[in-house]
C-alpha cells in the first residue's frame, strides 16, 4: 500500500500506509505528519528566562512556555530552521539576539507523530516589534531559573518542550 493521505488541513496532514517492522511483519500505520517546531530558551541580561503565557486552544486553558512555533515550507534547511526560530522568537516576545546555540531535537509524540522540534538557546537579547499570529494570545513575562525550576515541581510549567528544552541546555551547563 502506498501512502494514503486521509486528511489535510493547514501544514498538518494524516497518512496511512503499509510499513515492515523491525520482525518483518507488515503493519498498517497512521500517522500525523508535521512541518516541525522550534523551541528557544531566551536568556536576558539579566540572567532571567523570557517566558510567554499562552492560549491553547485545543486544552482551552494557558501555558506556561518558551516560545516556539511552526517550520513553515520554506524554513525545511538547516539555515531555515534557524530562521523559523528567530522569527518566532521576534513575532511572539518581541526579540532579537545576537548569540545562538543549538541544542538539539526532540521527538514530542513518536507513537503517532512524525514532528522534530528543533531546540535552541539564544542570548544577548535586543527589542525588536514583531507581529503575532491573529489566533495567538501571549503575556510576555520573565523568570530566574529558580522560579523556573519551582515552576516545574509545582506544576506551574507542564509544558513538556518548554522542561525538556530548559533542562537539556542546565544539564549541558549552558545556564548560570
């Protein structure tokens, strides 16, 4: 079986087909395919987290989290992800920055997911206006790592890419 697209919709799209496993044995698989993220930890002067409140609107309620957002079609390289992560760290915070660090991938939701989110740590922050999208409602605010890491043990921040792009950039001694 090739693969059947069953759903489309914006840059999101639900795939079956015929796959081999690792024992040979062929199995119909489903799968949501995504464009890919980015995820950027920025790190003010002042040695704080920039943070956004944001509202999702598939759990109806707000998160606590890093921005990030969408790889469009032309943001697929190497160079273009990096892109994809200072636009949205300017269009969602209003930032720009001068130093940046990559700090790998993360597979969110493999079971049934095909999305990469491409990590990153960005530093010496300057103002720069951007533009949100229409369906985007963010409060922009900052934390210490201290308040962070509080944060995550009570339960404050649940935002699974935002802790595991924070403690993949603590755990490689990128933070103070």
């Amino acid at each position: 079986m090739q693969q059947q697209s069953l759903l489309k919709w914006h840059c999101f799209e639900v795939t079956r087909e015929q796959q081999r496993l690792p024992n040979q044995q062929q199995k119909t698989i489903t799968t949501l395919r995504h464009p890919g993220a980015v995820v950027v930890l920025a790190i003010n002067d002042a040695g704080n987290i920039v943070m956004e409140r944001q509202y999702r609107t598939a759990i109806q309620d707000w998160l606590v989290e890093l921005p990030a957002g969408t790889i469009e079609a032309d943001e697929q390289s190497e160079n273009g992800i990096l892109a994809c992560a200072k636009r949205e760290l300017q269009e969602e915070v209003n930032l720009v920055a001068e130093q940046w660090h990559s700090l790998g991938k993360l597979y969110p939701a493999p079971g049934f997911c095909d999305e990469i989110q491409y990590l990153f740590l960005a530093k010496q922050l300057s103002h720069q206006a951007g533009q949100c999208d229409e369906d985007e409602f963010i409060e922009v605010f900052e934390m210490s790592s201290a308040e962070f890491e509080k944060g995550i043990v009570n339960g404050t921040i649940n935002d699974a890419k935002t802790i595991a792009c924070y403690s993949r950039a603590k755990l490689a001694g990128l933070l103070d």
